[in-house]
C-alpha cells in the first residue's frame, strides 16, 4: 500500500495546530497510509497534551528553532526514512492556471484557495508542499486523491 507523508511544523500555536491535526484526522482515506509528522519547532515549549491526544501521529521534537524551511526538511528527512512516497501510477499530475475556491450560497462570500496555479508533479518522483496554514496544502493533496470532486 502506498504511504503518503505529511509533515505539520508546529510553534508556539496549540490552538491553531490541534485545529489542523483535528482536521487531518478526519480525513477520509482509502487506497494508501497517511503518515503524519508534526515537528515541534519551539524545543521550550511542552505539547504533551497534543501527543496524548493525537496518538496515532509521529512527534518530533527539535534542539533549537529551524526556521521554516529547516523544521520542514527535519520532518521530511524523517518521512523519507520511512520509505514514505507518494507515487501517482498514470503519468504525471498536472496542474495548470488551476482556481479552486470553497464558495458559500451567499454570492460574496469566497475563500479562494488556489489562483492560477501552476505546477507538475512528475511520474515515479518524490514531493513536498510546504507552506503555512490556510495556503492550500490540504486542497491541493485532497484534490489529487479526488477527495474533492470537481
């Protein structure tokens, strides 16, 4: 079965990442393991609590802060450890000029999401989408397993 890493950096927001962890547990999978790995990028700040609470997911903890990009790549080193991949068998997955929003009834009222959105993820090759919360990874991943149907 195929495993599909996911890597969350966490600082100095509970809140914000047990919302997101919430989030991602409700996801509905099929056809391959999601492995989720949460870097803690604050080593003195304690999140036990988010261990207890969200068992099922791999929590790292780092020795001093990595930045954004630094606490991203300690998490995928550990992903790609595990023999995590995320390989799409067709060909490659293409996205061009892609827009996507979640639109409400009310007319004006748009979260838009992605917006002339551009990228080729190639056959047989490994990825990574990092970036902060709200910019659209999940839409993104969840739009390539066809959880979202458009």
């Amino acid at each position: 079965m195929t495993k599909v890493g996911l890597v969350i950096l966490h600082f100095n927001k509970p809140d914000l990442t047990g919302a997101c962890l919430e989030s991602v547990k409700q996801l509905e999978v099929k056809n391959f393991k999601l492995e989720v790995v949460i870097v803690n990028n604050n080593p003195l700040e304690e999140i036990d609590f988010l261990k207890k609470r969200f068992p099922e997911f791999i929590f790292l903890e780092v020795k001093e802060n990595l930045g954004f990009t630094g606490g991203n790549n300690f998490g995928l080193n550990r992903v790609l450890k595990d023999k995590v991949d995320f390989v799409y068998n067709g060909g490659n997955i293409e996205f061009k000029n892609a827009c996507f929003d979640y639109s409400t009834h009310e007319k004006d009222d748009k979260k838009i999401i992605l917006n002339e959105f551009n990228c080729v993820f190639e056959k047989g090759t490994k990825n990574a989408v990092v970036g902060y919360s709200g910019t659209g990874k999940s839409t993104l991943f969840n739009l390539i397993v066809n959880n979202i149907l458009i």
